[in-house]
C-alpha cells in the first residue's frame, strides 16, 4: 500500500479574463482600483419584458492569440476563455510545459457550473429553425462541460489527470483542491487548475432572473452587486475565467520560479438542504471552513483575510457572515473579508477561479481589495468587509470561499511561503 507524501503546492502562474480586465495583472488593477464590471446586456437584444437588462459581459473578446479564427468556430467561448487564461498562466510561470519535463506528470482540472450552454441554445434554434441535418458536428465537442479541460489538456500536451468538475459556483475551488491533492500525494508535479463559464445567455439569464435570484437594479447597473449592503437585491450574472499553475514545491524551487503563495488547505462540504437555497445557518459553510483550515494545520487566529463568497443575495451572504463569526469568534472582527463580486459580479463556475487572485495577492502584495458598493452594512454585518477602497494589510494566512447551488462549499487556505 502506498504511503501519501502530501509534498507542498505552490502557486507560481495567473491567468484571467475577466469584465474588467484581460489579464490577471489588469483584473487586480481594477479590484485595487475598486472598478465595476457591469453594464448594460449587448450580448443580445431585450425589451421590457426582461426584468433583468444588465449582466458582467467581457465585450471585444479576442482569442486570436492563442487559438486560429478557424478552430474558434469549433469551440465554445466557455473553453476560449479558459484556453486564453491558462495560456497566460502558463506565460506567467515561466515553466515551458508543453515542452518540458514528463506530459504524463502534468494534469489539468478545469471546473464549469454550466459549460457550453451558448452552443447549447444556438444548436436547438438551429435544430428548429432549420431541420436535423442542419445541426453542426461541433454542438457535442462545444458544449461538454469538459471541452474546457480538454482543449487545455491538448493545448499544453497534458497528459496526466485531465478532468472537470461541475459542482455550479463551486468548480473553481473544487478544481484547485482536487489539484492540490493530486500534486500532494505524487501522482504529478504540476496542474493547470481554474475555471471558465460563459453564461450570459437569454436562457441562462431568463431563468435566474425567474428564480428572483438576480438584481433588477437596471437603471443603475455599476451599483447593482452590493455585497452586505442592506439594500442589496441578488447578484449580478457574469462570465470569464481564471487559470492557476500549481506546482510542487520542489520543482518549482529547483527550476528557480517566482512563488505568489502555498496552497495548503482545502474543505469541501455539502448542506443536504436546499437544491438552490443556501442553508441559512452556513453550517455546511462553516465546516468548509473548518476542514480547510485542519487540513492546512493553521489556526483561525492565523488567518488575515478572507475573500467571501458574497454575491450579494440576502440569503447567501446572512450565511456565510454568520459562518464566519461562529467560526472564528472574537478573531471575525480582527480579520478583514471583502467580496470582491461587488466589481465582476457573478461569474458561477469561474468564479472561485477568479476570486483566487485577490486572495493570493493579498498574501503577495499586502494589499486587500475592497468591497465596494457597501454603503450601509446589514444588521449584524459588523465586520471589516473592506468597504469601498483598498486597505494595506500584511496578510500570513487568506481563505478563499465558494458555495454553490446544490449545497456545494469548498475553502481553499493560501499560506505565504
């Protein structure tokens, strides 16, 4: 029976796009900076029967550089996304893995809550509109959850684990983790680990707005994600990806790379409650946080900040602002936590993804992004949540949550290194 080594996990590459920035260095420019992504829906056409007009679009994506006008008709802008993230964390590493070391000890795991649904709507229009026979061969390799994954895995000659997960706004975290664990126990060395989601559709949209799920503030769509605030009223859907090169220890210090921080927690939970509900007490939240934080041997007092789930539902937030104060006690109101969906909404599957760059950079840079919008915090909401500017913080220890529909929770740990 083989031992588990649980050898070290370190972060030495970002990759992003997100609604306010094409690069990881441009999107926590723009959190430093307190810049909302939202704005009016262009996607595609509405009237006033849409009660929701405004969402967190990446407007004049282009992914030329990383994949030929030609393949991108064979690939859904869920995958494009993820393609072009990874491909700048990759660059960000300075690890050549396409090209070095053994493909089968680099893996990929690339999380998505809903995956080509775009493909998905476009096929069925065309299916209805035109016949059978008219439907693309490209609709199945378009619209898997995995296509993701794949692409990147072929992207980068990943011959280890390559897989997704689909556990809704939960998949990032899930990914990272799954990563983490994969390079801890020796089965690789290095994985490319994020998320992407592009679901900005008129169904996608049309159906959390059904649910009463999403903000209806459309005359003001840059104040509309309000974290906390008391006159908060749903989150704002969004779309983008994050990409991280996870590394063990060992070969990333032997190859001479920059390390942004070490992941050495992960708690994955489930609330058995509600299929879209959170559980109102965070219980499930609550013990994410918990695990994570034994699994990466710290202690609650070591922790500095916490990038929050936060998507500004009343539900959600009252969860997990509750979670964290029975976890950590007296220790809640000298940590900071701020959601920095206040500026790119919600992104669901990417966004655990995306949210790892400010967690990181907190531990990197000693700057903490802020919560914006806050401007009267909910009864009880007595926390440093970080409102409206940046604050300066040498930060040991961060958490990076992410709850999703079906009851997923998942805490990941960074540590500096």
């Amino acid at each position: 029976m083989r031992t588990v080594t649980h050898r070290r996990v370190v972060v030495t590459g970002i990759g992003c796009v997100s609604n306010i920035g094409n690069s990881g260095p441009a999107t926590w420019a723009a959190m430093k900076a307190g810049r909302s992504g939202i704005s009016p829906l262009r996607t595609f056409p509405q009237n006033e029967d849409w009660t929701v007009r405004f969402a967190g679009e990446i407007h004049d994506f282009d992914p030329s550089h990383v994949v030929d006008g030609r393949e991108q008709k064979r690939i859904d802008r869920v995958a494009l996304f993820a393609m072009v993230a990874a491909h700048e964390a990759v660059l960000d590493s300075g690890y050549d893995i396409k090209n070095s070391g053994d493909p089968y000890r680099h893996g990929t795991i690339i999380g998505s809550g809903i995956g080509g649904v775009l493909t998905m709507e476009d096929g069925h229009t065309k299916l209805l509109q035109t016949g059978p026979r008219r439907v693309s061969p490209f609709v199945v390799p378009r619209l898997m959850v995995n296509a993701a994954a794949g692409n990147v895995s072929i992207q980068f000659n990943l011959r280890g684990p390559s897989t997704s997960v689909a556990s809704a706004c939960a998949s990032s975290g899930h990914a990272m983790g799954m990563a983490m664990q994969i390079i801890q126990r020796g089965d690789c060395d290095v994985m490319v680990a994020g998320g992407a989601e592009a679901a900005i559709t008129p169904l996608t949209l049309s159906a959390f707005a059904s649910m009463k799920a999403l903000s209806t503030r459309n005359d003001d769509p840059t104040r509309a994600s309000r974290p906390f605030d008391k006159d908060r009223d749903g989150f704002v859907l969004s779309e983008g990806s994050a990409v991280v090169i996870l590394e063990e220890l060992e070969h990333a210090k032997k190859r001479g790379a920059r390390i942004y921080a070490e992941l050495v927690g992960y708690g994955a939970t489930g609330d058995a409650y509600h299929i879209a509900a959170p559980d109102e007490q965070g219980s499930g939240a609550f013990k994410a946080m918990e695990v994570a934080l034994r699994d990466a041997e710290v202690n609650a007092t070591d922790v500095g900040y916490i990038n929050a789930h936060g998507t500004s539902t009343p539900l959600g937030d009252k969860a997990e602002v509750g979670a964290v104060k029975r976890l950590f006690g007296a220790h809640a109101h000298k940590l900071a936590m701020s959601s920095t969906k206040s500026m790119t909404g919600h992104a669901l599957g990417a966004a655990g993804g995306i949210e790892t760059i400010p967690t990181i950079m907190s531990i990197y840079e000693g700057v903490l992004a802020p919560t914006i919008n806050l401007d009267n915090p909910d009864e009880g909401f007595d926390l440093n949540f970080v409102p409206n500017t940046p604050q300066e913080a040498k930060v040991n220890v961060a958490l990076n949550n992410t709850f999703g529909f079906g009851g997923h929770n998942v805490s990941l740990v960074f540590k500096r290194i």
